[in-house]
C-alpha cells in the first residue's frame, strides 16, 4: 500500500498541476477563460475517454508495465507543456499527459484493493494518494510559477522518470504491477454501479469547477495577491487529503453508502460558505470544508465500485478512480463561459446546483450484498 499510495501521489500530482498551472497561462500568455478552460479540457480528454477501455484491458490481461509507462507520461507531457509558444501544442502536451494519468489508475487501483482486502481504511490509503499528489501541486508549483514564469513547468519532470523508475525496478525484483491472477466470485450490479458513477462524475464536476476557479476567484473576486490565490487552492486540496482519509474510517464503521451520502449532504453548505464569505481567513476556513465534505466518498467510491462489479475490478477501478473522476473537467468550457459573463464567482453560484444531484443519486445506492472473495 505504501508503494501505491507513493505512486498514485506522484501520478495526481500531475492532474493537480493543471489547475495550478492555469491561471500562470492566463497572466503569463494572456488566454481568455474559456482558452484556460481548454487545458483543463485537453486533460480530461486524454484521461476520461481511454480509461474503461484501458479497464477491460487489464481484467484481460497482464500488464505489469502500464503504471510505470502511464507516469512517465504524465510527467512528460506536463513538464513539456510551460516550455511549447503555440496553443495548439501546449494543448497537445497537456493532452499527452492526461493519456498517462489514464493508463495508470485502472491497473494500480486493481492492484491497490487487492492489497487492501476489504478494508476501507487501507483503501483510502491508496486513494488518499492521489489527493496528496493534488495537495502538493499548488504547495510545489505556484513559488515555481510565481518566480519563472510556466516555463517553471520543466522543473516537474524528474519525479515522474524516478517513479516509473522505481516501478519498474521492482517489477523486476518481483512485484507484481499488473494484474494479478484473482478468483472473484459474485454478480455484478450494473445499476447500481451506474448510480455510483454518476455520483463520481457530479463529484468530479464539483472538484474541476472549484479547482480551476478557486484562484482566480481570489484574484479577482477578493482582490487577493497570487500567493494567497495558491494558498486558497492549497487549503482545497489539503482539505481533499483530510477528507480522504476521514471517509475511510467513517466507511469502516457506518458503511460505505452512508459516506457517499454524508459527503454529498455536507458539500453544499460548505460551497455557500465559501461564496458568501469575505475577508482573509473565513474564506480559506470554507475552502478546505469544501474540500473536506467533497474528497469524504472518494476512496468509498472506488471500493464500493469494486464491490458492485466484483468478476470486474479493473474495469470498476478505470471508470470510478479514472473516468468518474476526471471527466469532469468536460465541463470546463461551460464553466469558462460562465467565467466570461459573470465572473469566477458566478461558476462558484452555478457549483451550488450540483451536491442535490449527488444526493439524489445516492438514494440510489444500496450497500453491496456481499463481499468477492480473494485468492
């Protein structure tokens, strides 16, 4: 569990220097929104749209080398994308990297249940990971940033190449990074699962929304500097790791559909929270609260998937660690126009719509009649 929860932070670490990265393009190359939004858009692209694909291909077959490839993507093309003039291959660059991010979560979250057994807490381990890599993003880039400019970019290279590294080394010692042969046992609830991954995608809606918003939301709705714009997302996203972890242990002792359930309750008054206060500190309190209250069914949502698709786990894995997760982002343009009309705070208004749509679907869930059995 440590190794995968090492390597699914430096893999989010990647999807959280998008958001981080944004704004800098904005300042630095004068994009519009809706342009900004467009690199939020290109990421999503290259990680929602391949991973149920790249899902059924590792229930299928071996492939100990996709987490390692997928990384070292990842970095590549993020490092690359600060350094490239034209829009088109700054959108290519990020384009590549979402690939990477995509060809890691389906197999590594395999891999990290098989680990976890049936314990949410170690699952959220894992899954607190990535929300560690996204924590870390802002913390990590924006002094990078705010001193060199999005060329600063380059300087996140290294950490994808020593991880794939280091995941590859360890194939070779032994470990098994792929798809390791199971015995599953039970039936798949489709319906159920279409219900949770509806919850992921609404989630992910909200998190796209808020992460790529929340800095120019400080820079030009509270007349804040750059540095107290990251530390806004700083605060979101450190909420999201507490938030993580939180819903593990709650999973643990109220079940795991109670969880979905609380956290898509709580997030609403959290995100009006955070609109309607002003200031220097209350604002930052709301913004790790919503990040807190957002991040609270997220290692629920890829056990619990798992759990309705049990002859399934790489497939559950890919659609709600990978595609219910980024395919938010989608929405980035419609958030871009919004930003153009009204504003970052108006994209924070049309946010509010989106937790009784969560709670609503996850009347939806029913806890899993049983558990697959491991072997």
């Amino acid at each position: 569990m440590r190794l995968w929860g090492m390597a699914h932070a430096v893999d989010d670490l990647y999807q959280g220097l998008i958001p981080a990265s944004v704004p800098y393009f904005v300042l630095d190359r004068h994009y519009g929104y809706v342009a900004a939004s467009g690199l939020t858009l290109a990421a999503t692209i290259g990680s929602s749209v391949p991973q149920p694909f790249i899902g059924l291909a590792v229930d299928r077959m071996r492939l100990g080398r996709l987490p390692a490839i997928g990384i070292a993507l990842a970095g590549t093309g993020l490092g690359l994308s600060g350094l490239l003039g034209s829009y088109a291959a700054v959108w290519c660059a990020i384009l590549l990297s979402g690939l990477g991010i995509a060809m890691f979560h389906p197999s590594a979250g395999k891999a990290a249940r098989e680990a976890a057994g049936d314990s949410a807490s170690a699952m959220s381990i894992f899954a607190a990971g990535g929300s560690v890599g996204f924590f870390l993003a802002p913390v990590l880039a924006t002094p990078a940033l705010i001193a060199w400019g999005v060329g600063a970019t380059a300087l996140f290279l290294p950490p994808a190449l020593l991880t794939a590294f280091v995941l590859l080394r360890h194939r070779r010692r032994g470990g098994d990074l792929g798809a390791t042969a199971v015995l599953r046992t039970g039936r798949d609830r489709w319906r159920p699962f279409a219900a949770l991954t509806g919850v992921a995608v609404v989630r992910s809606t909200a998190f796209f929304g808020i992460s790529t918003f929340i800095e120019l939301y400080w820079l030009h709705q509270l007349h804040a500097s750059r540095a107290l714009a990251g530390v806004a997302l700083t605060c979101f996203l450190a909420g999201g790791v507490v938030g993580t972890l939180l819903g593990g242990r709650i999973a643990d002792r109220f079940g795991m559909v109670r969880t979905v359930q609380s956290g898509a309750a709580l997030l609403l008054p959290m995100l009006i929270g955070l609109r309607l206060t002003s200031g220097s500190l209350l604002p930052l309190v709301f913004a790790a609260l919503t990040g807190i209250a957002l991040n609270i069914p997220f290692a629920v949502l890829v056990k619990l998937g798992q759990d309705y698709l049990p002859t399934r786990p790489g497939t559950a894995a890919g659609v709600t660690l990978g595609l219910g997760v980024s395919i938010g982002g989608l929405t980035a343009p419609a958030f871009g126009l919004i930003a153009d009309a009204n504003g970052p705070q108006g994209v924070l208004d049309a946010l509010c719509l989106v937790p009784p749509i969560a709670v609503l679907l996850g009347l939806l869930l029913p806890e899993p009649g049983g558990i697959p059995a491991v072997a």
